[in-house]
C-alpha cells in the first residue's frame, strides 16, 4: 500500500496526447482526482503491494495500476456508452511543483465558441493565472464540460478532465488576436475541431426553447419500472394528481450526478406545496438488474431520495422512442415541469453546473421560478 500513497501528477495517454490530472491516494485508501478547482471524492481502492485497482463511484469506471521506481502505470477502462468501454493508457509520478512557463494571458476572458458537431453556439470562459496555469469550461446548450485545468502559453492554450466517467482533452492555437482554432479529444473514441472568438457577450440558446412537449401521449401510457422494487407503474399514478418535476438523467453522467443534488434540494423546497419529483433513469447497461445497480450507486452518491423509474437505453433514438412524450430526448439532464392536469408547463434542456460559476447559480434560480411560478 505504502508504495501507491501519495500525491501523483497523473494522465491518460489520448490520442490527442497527455489528457493530465491529479490523483490523490491517502494511507488508509481515501483517494480523490483534481481537475482545476474540483477535488472528487473516490472510494473502494483495492490495493495488494504494488497493484492497486480503483473503483471510480459511481460510474462504470475502473483504474488499474502499478506501482513502480517510476511512479504508477496501468490503464483506465470506463464504460463508453450502450455498446461498449473506452481503455487509455494511464500513467503517473510523484507531484513537482512544475514551472509551466511565461503565461500567456491571452487566452483569459470569454468566446463565443462553435464545435464541429453542434449545431447550437458554445461559449469558452477561460482564467490564466502568473503561473501560466488555465482554469475554465465550455459551456454548450446541452450542458458544460465540467472543471478543466491546464495551461496558457506561448500561444497555446491546452484543458483537460478527468472525473471517471469523462477523459477530456482541449487543445488550441491563437490565429488572430481574437480567434481561436482548436481540436477537442473524448476517451478513445471522438475527436472533432472547434473555433472560438472572443466576445464578452456570447451566450447560448435558451434551454426552455430545445424540446417540446407532445400533448397526444397521456402520463397513463408512461409505464416503466420503479427501481425501488415497486414494479411496473404509469408515470400518473406516481404523480397523483400533484404538480410534478420530470428529471431525465442517467448514472453515468457527472452533471446528472451534480444535478441530482439540486433537484433534491428543489423537491424538499417545493414539497410542502405539493411538488412530487420522479426520477427517469436512462442507462447505458442493457441488462436490467445492471442497470437498476448502477441507478442505486448513482443516488448513494447523490444522496437523492425522489422516486426513480428505469425507463431503457441512454443512446438517444432509443430514449426517444421509449418516452414519446418529448419530441425527442436531447439531454442528460432534462426538465419538464408539469401542473396537476400533466399538463407540460415549462422544459428545461441540460445543465449549467457548478463549473459555470454564477451562470449555474442563475441557471439554478431560473428552475426554482419556473417551478414556484407552476405552483
């Protein structure tokens, strides 16, 4: 165990190159990732010597190492999707006090950013400090990328997260004094090219504008099994006649399981009003006793206590098939506020987190109003 302990500058060998991170492990087995500002609380490190593998909760997610005169090698295997897993490379060494170069401040502020893939704008809020250390996220309409941390200079501006679900890495050059051209790398599986302009006033799409509701599906069809044991049940009998808040989330999803938090505390603000909030769990693990596991770890961590349905596949043909009541499943997380007739009053799309700073402070405050205006 001895050998493992301590603080390790960490990374993930993609494709896109070193994908860095810190790693923590303690002498009684605690252990935590840093990216940027956020520590992670891990647990279950499973340690023989110099072998330790480590459950990365509540994800399917699992680093598996060794410790050497060198530092720590092995790999990270985390489940990708419905299909199948990623496996990077993993590597670490004893944490140094690195000096990163001149910074280059450039980089710092906001920018109106445009992914390849997406069709929505993005937006890049980046801090360089006199180190030359980045810190910052992107923030796209279906959500933000988390805490990233990295560097700036020389023109170069690099971002990286690693929070066991997720390996992100972001790499980017100036071409002008105000544009940005950059490549964007996720586990093994996904590369695609991003630009970025600086604008102090770029925003995204409104998430109350994403999704619609579609009024020919009634809560009485929406039958699904509760992961409490309680079988198979419609959505509007859980409801029963009281204003509701549909979460549509997934275990596997690092926003879903920050948001989870929130909604918990949104369902104890508005429950003396009769607000009842329900769970709809969208897996990645197509066996159902799997899936209802993975659901039950992910609210241990979360500590949400609403009522959960396990609805069936997270990839997004299959979620919308299996709840028409969307025009189609677009996000994890999403939010459908209904009053006691079922009917949809409002559908927020995605998450801005905590990685956002006071944006999802007034990402938060915007669904409070929303629901407090439906009852």
């Amino acid at each position: 165990m001895n050998s493992i302990v301590g603080d390790w500058d960490a990374h993930l060998e993609s494709a896109g190159g070193e994908l860095r991170f810190g790693l923590a492990i303690g002498e009684a087995g605690e252990a935590s990732l840093v990216n940027g500002d956020e520590v992670i609380q891990l647990g279950s490190l499973r340690a023989e010597g110099s072998r330790g593998r480590l459950w990365l909760r509540p994800y399917d997610s699992e680093l598996q190492f060794q410790a050497s005169g060198e530092g720590l090698a092995g790999e990270w295997v985390g489940r990708r999707d419905y299909e199948g897993f990623s496996r990077l490379a993993f590597r670490a060494k004893a944490r140094s006090e690195e000096h990163l170069g001149d910074p280059d401040l450039r980089f710092a502020g906001r920018w109106a950013v445009r992914f390849e893939s997406d069709a929505h704008p993005a937006v890049g809020v980046f801090r360089v400090d006199d180190l030359g250390r980045a810190r910052g996220t992107f923030q796209t309409a279906l959500g933000d990328f988390r805490f990233l941390g990295g560097s700036a200079r020389q023109g170069v501006l690099e971002l990286s997260c690693f929070d066991g679900a997720h390996a992100f890495l972001f790499r980017a050059r100036l071409t002008g004094a105000d544009q940005l051209e950059g490549e964007f790398w996720s586990g093994d599986h996904w590369q695609e090219s991003w630009t970025a302009e600086r604008d102090p006033d770029a925003a995204l799409t409104d998430p109350y504008t994403l999704n619609t509701w579609n009024p020919e599906v009634s809560l009485e069809s929406l039958v699904y099994s509760e992961v409490d044991g309680g079988g198979l049940g419609s959505l509007a009998t859980a409801l029963g006649g009281h204003p509701g808040l549909l979460y549509l989330y997934g275990s596997w999803c690092p926003n879903c399981t920050e948001s989870a938090r929130r909604v918990e505390a949104l369902q104890a603000r508005f429950a003396s009003q009769g607000l009842r909030t329900l769970g709809l769990a969208f897996e990645h693990l197509s066996d159902r006793h799997d899936a209802t596991e993975a659901v039950l770890a992910g609210r241990e961590v979360s500590g949400a206590t609403f009522p959960v349905f396990l609805v069936g596949s997270s990839e997004k043909s299959a979620a919308s098939a299996a709840f028409p009541a969307l025009d189609r499943v677009l996000s994890y997380p999403t939010f459908v506020g209904l009053d006691r007739e079922g009917v949809a009053r409002f559908i927020c799309t995605g998450f801005q987190g905590a990685a956002t700073g006071a944006e999802g402070e007034a990402f938060l405050e915007r669904l409070g109003e929303s629901l407090e205006a439906l009852l």
